[in-house]
C-alpha cells in the first residue's frame, strides 16, 4: 500500500491546525478564508501545466464537476469552523481530535448506509474505543 497520499495529508493536517491557531482573533475569518483561497488557487493554476498533460484550456472546464463545487462550500465550513472552536478556547491538542473521531463515528455509519461497506469486528472495536477515547479526552 502506497502512504505518500495519507503522509502528505497527515503533514498537511498537522501544519493546518498550527497555522490556523496562528492566525489573530482580530482578524475577519472571512478576510482569513479569502487569502487562504486566493493562495490555494494560485499554487494550483502554477502547479496545474504539471498535471494536465497534453490537454487544452478545453479539457480543463470538461474537468469541472459538481462535487468539487460542493467540496468548496464545505471547505469553508471546515476551515471557519476549526478558525472559531480554537478564538472560543479549543486546545489544539484536542480540537482536531474531537472532531475527528466524530467525523470518523459519522463517516462509519454513512459508509455503512449508502455505500454498502462492511466492519469487521476489529473495525467496530477500533470505533468502540474512539468513542470512549472521546469521552475521556472531555474530561
């Protein structure tokens, strides 16, 4: 199994979460969401000729999908949501823990219900001792 994928994102995750608790209260979260954005889409149209091959402008737009579009929008939810918990007093010791192990709980039932995935005993343990491990991390 390939872990460049999973590392860049652990990586990724890890520096987020320090820049984010960088970023000063007295700035707009919006102004924060705009730059960030705004740098995001520039490292990408840089980055984008080394990742597209042969193809024209053309092929780009044929690329634009609804989920990416939907992905943008809940970008925003993430990011503004993480900016706020950690301005209210969230420890980024436990911010992203918190939040993790309550998407994972979600994303094991969604998984279950609409892509017909199965858990395996080990699997529903695992997720056993991340919902304790939450409620001990509260307290």
């Amino acid at each position: 199994m390939n872990y460049l994928g999973i590392g860049l994102a652990v990586v990724s995750n890890v520096l987020y979460h320090i820049f984010q608790k960088a970023i000063p209260s007295n700035i707009s979260p919006l102004v924060t969401l705009v730059v960030t954005y705004l740098t995001a889409a520039i490292a990408c149209l840089v980055a984008l000729p080394f990742f597209q091959g042969n193809g024209s402008g053309i092929a780009f737009y044929k690329q634009i999908h609804w989920a990416s579009i939907a992905l943008g929008f809940s970008i925003i939810g993430l990011e503004a949501g993480f900016l706020l918990a950690y301005r209210a007093g969230w420890k980024i010791s436990l911010a992203a823990g918190v939040a993790n192990v309550m998407v994972a709980a979600l994303l094991v039932l969604i998984g279950i219900i609409f892509y017909k995935e199965q858990l395996t005993l080990q699997n529903i343990f695992g997720v056993v001792l991340c919902l304790l491990g939450l409620l001990l991390i509260q307290h």
